[in-house]
C-alpha cells in the first residue's frame, strides 16, 4: 500500500500544481475583462490605449486612475480581494475618474472587443509558469535518487510557477490571486534557503529545529498574508530575503567548496544571461515601449530553471553523445541572444525614428543568423571547456584522441591523456587499464578511483573477460565481491591478440553504460591497444638505443686504451730505434702523435681522469684551437675539483660536447657559453648560443626527437636519462638556443 502511495503521490503533486496554473490561466485569459487600455501596476497609471472608446470623453496615455466605477483605487489598494473591473463585457460602459494634469477628469469608458495587440500583451508572461512546471515535472520523475536535494528541487520549480501565475493574474485581483502570490513568494524564502544549502553539494548537516523553525515562521506569515495582516508590500521582503539568502549561499559554496565551482559558473552564466534581458524588460516597461519589445527578454527566462535542471541531471546522462550539452548550450546562447536583441531594439526604437507597429522583420533575422553563424560554435567551445568540464570537444572526442595518442610513446602521456582528458569528458568517475604481457602477467597502467586491491589478478581475467562489451548491473549489497565496481568490461586486442583490459566503473550516480554507447568506447580501446603496442616496441627500441651508447662508450674506451697503450707505444719504439731521425721524418711523427692523442681524446678525454671541470675547459680549449678563433667557446663555471662517479662524468661531458657541436653544425653560432655549478651532490650545466635557433614548440623528448630523426638531440635526452638527470632545451627562431642539464646525486641512477 505504501509503495503504491509513493508511487501515486508525484502524479498528484505535479497535478495539482498543474490545476492552479490552468485556473489562473483561464481568469487572466476569459474571467478578466479586457478594458481597451493597459494599466501600470502599482502607480495606476494608463500606459497604453489599445483602442479609443466610442464615447465623446477619451482616455490619454499618463492618466492616473482614481476609480472605476464604484471601487475607488484607495479601496483596490487596501483590499486584495477587491477587483478593479468585475463582470465587464464588451458594449459595457465604466465610469472611469482619472487624474489628469492635476485635475481630475470623468471619462465614460465604453468597452469594446479586445484587439490582437491585447490580447498580445495578457498571453504576455503565461507561458513562464508552466516552463518552471515543466522543469519540476522533470525533475520530479527523471533525477534520482530521491533525496533532500530531489525534493527541494521539486519544490522550487513549482512554488516559483505558483507565484508567477498567481502573480501575472494578481492584477485582476480575482479568485484571490495577488494573496496567493504572497504567499507562495513567502513559502518560497526557506526553500530556496534550503535548496542553495544543499545545492550542488550540501554545505555541512543543518540542525532539524533550524530548519523546521525556518519553515515554520515562513508558513505562519504566509497565513497571516490570507488574513491580510500587515502592509500589503511585506512580500517584497520575503522575495529579497528568498533572492539575496540564495546568492549569498552559493556564494559561500564556491568560496568553501572549490571543486563545486564548475557547476556554480554554469549556474552564474545563466543568472547573468536572465539578468540582461530582465534589464531590458525593465527599461521597456520604464520607456513604456509595447509588449513587441519584452519578447525577446522573456524568451531568455527559460535559462535558470533549465541551469538548476541540468546542474543535477547531468551526472546522470548515460548516453555518450552530448545531447544535454548541446541542449543546454542552444539555450544559454538563445537566450543571451534574444536578451542581447531586446535591449538592443529598445535602445534603437528610442534614438530613431522607428515605429514598433510595422516592425523591420528581415533585419532582425538576418542579423541573428548572422550572429549565430559566426559566434556559437566558439560558444559552444567555451561552455563545454569552462562549464560543463569537458578538456576534449565531445562531438570529434574519437577523432581528437587518435590523434593525441599516435604521438604518445610512454605510458605517462597516455595515462596522462586518459586521465585528464578523456575520461572527465565521458564523465567517468572509476576505470582501470591493465597491459597483459606476452607471459600472461598484468601490469597495472592506469587507476582512476580505484585501489590497488581491486584491479584483478592474471587469473579473475578470464572470467571478466567473458562478460565483456556488456554493462553490469549494479550487484546487491550482499552479493558485492572484489569487483562489484566494474560495470563495463572492454578487451584490448591487435590482430587477434590479448594486449589489454580496460574496466570501467562509477559514472555519477546511475553508473550506466547505454548498449548504444559501447561500440564507441571500444572503438577508443582498439585506438589504446594501438597506442600500447607502439608504447612496447619504443620502449624496446630505448632499450636498444641505451644499449648502443654504452656499448659504443666501451667501445670508445678499449680503442683509446688500444691507441694509448699499443699505438703510441709502438711508435715511441721506432723513433728510439731511429739513431738520428731526419727533420722530415720528426715532423711527421710529431704530426702523427698529435693527431692520434687528439682521436684519443675524443674517444676517452684524457683530463676526465682528472675531474669534469677540468675536462670541460679542456673541450672550449680544444674548440677554439681548432677553430681558429673564428668561434668564441667561453666556460664560465666557477672551479671545481668535486668528482663524480665515472660514468656520471662522461655522460655529462658527452651531453655538453654534443651540445656544442650542434651549435657549431646546425645553428652556425659566433658565441657557445658553458655555465652552471659543479656541487658535491649535484650538477648544474647550461649550454647556450647565439646561433639561428629553430621552433621548441615541437615534442622535446626522446621519442619525439627520435620519430623526428634528430638523432643528436635524442642522444642527449637519453643519456640524461641513464644517469636520472633533467634535460631542458629552449630556443626560438634567430634567438639562439639554450640548453640546460641537472643532475642530482641518487636521482634516479
């Protein structure tokens, strides 16, 4: 029974919401009398005379009403049951007393058939009621779960349609209309409290007597507005304490709660998008413009209540194509524009000569078209970036994240891309991406939200695999297991072969992954078994890469200690045998041993023995010697005579002559200067030149340096990376290049 009863009470509730709108819809539309004339609420003011009576005595556009026949307005304003006009039809006449140029005028008002302007400017607002209606009704049956949050959502759609409704008819005064606006704006105040505490996350647990206090001092006062207790202005201060309150807490919630932010600009972007438009509906009905003008402000009112709809409801979309996105983008931007073009008519019809009766139709929707062509993609681009958190653009997502991955060759960009990126677009809140070795084994890639201790072992992999490109429903809490977080299963194969497995998890609050769906986020996965593969076999060619300059150090080193120990030795030998060498024959070999101690050093700088500083002079010495001058190679670090382990040292001599030799070969440098400091722990060098520099917009790292054949430069960063040191290259086109080492002592080596 009561199942059934919470099954059948949101009908009744949206319902009977429904039946106040239609019955003050039905008074505004066909119990109200249509006078011929508009008259301005509160002042009494007639603002607009739709058509002249047939009557000798007329009205004039700034006569102020006194009475209508026997309802003096002193009486309207004290009684707000007492309507002005009262069982009036066409063919009536109402004696009318007006104040006119301080004078009071009797005006035997005859009332004719309302025109199409008329009856224009009475369907004026009613459609806004039952927007708000609409977007309670949504959230009534569409958001779960069914919190503190889901009812007082509900509860703020639908008592802001009552007092709309109730207040658009409020000047009829019929069926006690303008009480029931107070009093809803009244009920209104601790919901809004209530809600913008909890909204989008509560602020902390609220005291049950605050709040039941709060309510209950709202509904008392809403009472005594039914009795008439009180200034009849008293709701403009319920309507200011509901609005400022509301500010105010959202406010605190983006102060104290950063990460609530994107929800919160989302929501400021529409309030600020109402706002305009509202503006110009003010200065309209302040210039007394016509109801042709307030169209397209109030066109721009459907922005709030579908921000509040959509703030809740998006973490519960499931369907990868953005629709709600794109929905909720058409109505930010329509309504900024059809704000934007209100006032803007406003201000035009009030500098011209321009007459709002016979409109300039085309212009209007030339320009707006125009408009729309050229600004909402960019739009579009901004509220999915900075609102809605999307890093990627949902509509091409695929397309971007190929072309991200095929230049990602290590597991860091790609967990960095899928983390960051693609996973916060899809809304992802829980995933893991597992590499199966060619042994069977599992090695963890990627855990968003996930602990160790739930990613799966080389065995549970056949039995997850079994149920792959199926969503999994949400087990029973008694029935949860290791795994009960996996809700999709996707498989990571090239070729026919197992590479991979990725599981999804956690998606907001309904963790559903759509059927229609899944074929899309496998086509990712078959994109990021690619993308381990090409991970696999660049880091085997590292491998092979780190093992060729090793094997060609120790290659360097025995062809040195063979130059030094054999070579040199044999020719020291045959110029002692030589009794009394010629001149020639002693320049030639003076020649000969200077040029082999040269190779030697090039192959094993002899003055590394000895400690990289040394060695480093050594080098600007030799390039300066050999250039002619035509080079300046300045070394500007402070002496040292701290060492390094071996291998440390020739590395970084290694990265510094590798270095220079670029600056002279490629960048045709006048200037190479070698600064820095040599500590005992670590070691800081730059190397900079005056040369032509080229773009370091372009990867500068091993595997880019590596697909882009720049061999020299890919040398440098992978013996940086043998011995754990940092390598950073800066240069720009006709600004030179610097090029900055550092190392640390047990930095990773």
């Amino acid at each position: 029974m009561r199942h059934k009863f919470d099954r059948t009470l949101p009908f009744v509730i949206s319902a009977i919401v429904l039946a106040i709108l239609g019955i003050y819809t039905y008074t505004k539309l066909w119990v109200a009398p249509y006078m011929g004339f508009h008259l301005r609420l509160p002042a009494g003011e007639i603002s607009l005379i739709y058509a002249q009576s047939p009557a000798g005595s007329t009205l004039q556009e700034g006569d102020r009403l006194l009475q209508a026949g026997s309802v003096t307005w002193e009486a309207y304003e004290e009684d707000l049951r007492q309507p002005l006009f009262e069982r009036v039809r066409p063919g009536d006449q109402v004696t009318l007393r007006v104040l006119r140029n301080n004078q009071e005028v009797i005006v035997p008002w005859i009332v004719t058939e309302p025109t199409f302007r008329e009856i224009i400017d009475h369907l004026d607002m009613l459609w806004l009621p039952y927007l708000f209606w609409a977007v309670g009704t949504a959230v009534l049956f569409l958001i779960r779960p069914r919190d503190t949050l889901w009812r007082l959502l509900v509860a703020f759609n639908y008592l802001t349609a009552v007092w709309l409704i109730a207040g658009i008819a409020s000047g009829t005064a019929l069926w006690h209309s303008a009480i029931v606006m107070r009093m809803a704006i009244w009920l209104c105040w601790p919901v809004y409290w209530h809600l913008h505490w909890h909204f989008p996350k509560a602020l902390g647990r609220l005291s049950a007597y605050l709040v039941w206090g709060l309510y209950v001092i709202a509904g008392l006062i809403a009472v005594s507005e039914w009795f008439q207790v009180g200034p009849s202005s008293l709701y403009a201060l319920g309507f200011a304490l509901a609005l400022l309150g509301s500010v105010i807490l959202l406010i605190v919630h983006a102060v104290r709660l950063p990460e609530q932010r994107r929800d919160l600009s989302l929501l400021a972007l529409a309030v600020g998008i109402v706002v305009v438009p509202l503006l110009g509906l003010g200065a309209s009905d302040l210039f007394g413009e016509s109801a042709w003008y307030r169209v397209g402000a109030l066109l721009a009112l459907p922005g709030l209540p579908f921000a509040y709809f959509y703030a809740i409801y998006r973490r519960q979309r499931g369907d990868l194509e953005p629709r709600a996105n794109r929905v909720i983008t058409l109505i930010l931007f329509g309504s900024l524009l059809l704000g934007l073009a209100a006032i803007s008519t406003l201000i035009i019809s009030r500098s011209v000569d321009y007459s709002p009766a016979q409109p300039d139709v085309v212009t209007p929707i030339f320009v707006t078209g125009l408009i729309t062509a050229i600004a909402f993609p960019w739009f579009q681009k901004w509220v999915e970036r900075r609102l809605l958190g999307m890093p990627l653009p949902p509509a091409r997502l695929l397309e971007r994240y190929s072309t991200r991955i095929i230049t990602s060759l290590s597991d860091e960009r790609l967990v960095e891309i899928i983390r960051d990126e693609v996973l916060p677009t899809l809304l992802i809140h829980q995933a893991a991406l597992l590499r199966v070795n060619g042994d069977g084994r599992v090695i963890p890639i990627l855990s968003a939200g996930v602990t160790g201790d739930q990613l799966p072992e080389a065995a549970d992999l056949p039995e997850l695999l079994a149920n792959s490109g199926f969503h999994r429903a949400v087990q029973p809490e008694s029935d949860q297991g290791k795994y009960s977080w996996v809700r999709l299963v996707l498989p990571l194969q090239v070729e026919g072969k197992d590479v991979g497995v990725c599981l999804f998890g956690k998606r907001d609050v309904d963790d559903v992954y759509a059927p229609t769906e899944i074929p899309t986020l496998q086509a990712f996965m078959d994109q990021t078994a690619l993308a381990l593969v090409n991970i696999e076999q660049a880091g085997q060619l590292r491998s092979l890469y780190q093992a060729d300059i090793e094997r060609q150090e120790a290659q360097r080193t025995r062809l040195a200690r063979e130059l030094h120990d054999d070579v040199l030795h044999q020719m020291s030998l045959l110029s002692l045998s030589i009794e009394e060498p010629s001149k020639q024959f002693q320049e030639a070999y003076e020649s000969a041993t200077t040029s082999i101690r040269e190779i030697i050093s090039g192959l094993r700088p002899t003055m590394l023995n000895f400690g990289l500083y040394g060695a480093l002079k050594e080098l600007a010495e030799a390039a300066d010697s050999q250039l002619g001058g035509d080079v300046n190679v300045i070394v500007e670090l402070p002496a040292s005579d701290f060492r390094y382990p071996p291998d440390i040292e020739l590395h970084l001599y290694r990265i510094v002559q590798q270095a220079c030799q670029n600056a002279l070969k490629h960048a045709f440098a006048s200037k190479i200067c070698i600064s820095g400091v040599l500590d005992v722990d670590c070691a800081n060098i730059t190397i900079a030149d005056d040369g032509k520099g080229f773009d370091a917009g372009e990867r500068l790292d091993f595997n880019g340096l590596l697909a882009g054949k720049h061999y020299g430069l890919a040398g440098m960063f992978e013996r940086a990376a043998l011995i754990g040191a940092r390598l950073q290259i800066d240069s720009s086109p006709q600004m030179g290049t610097r090029i900055s080492v550092n190392w640390r002592q047990g930095q990773g080596h």
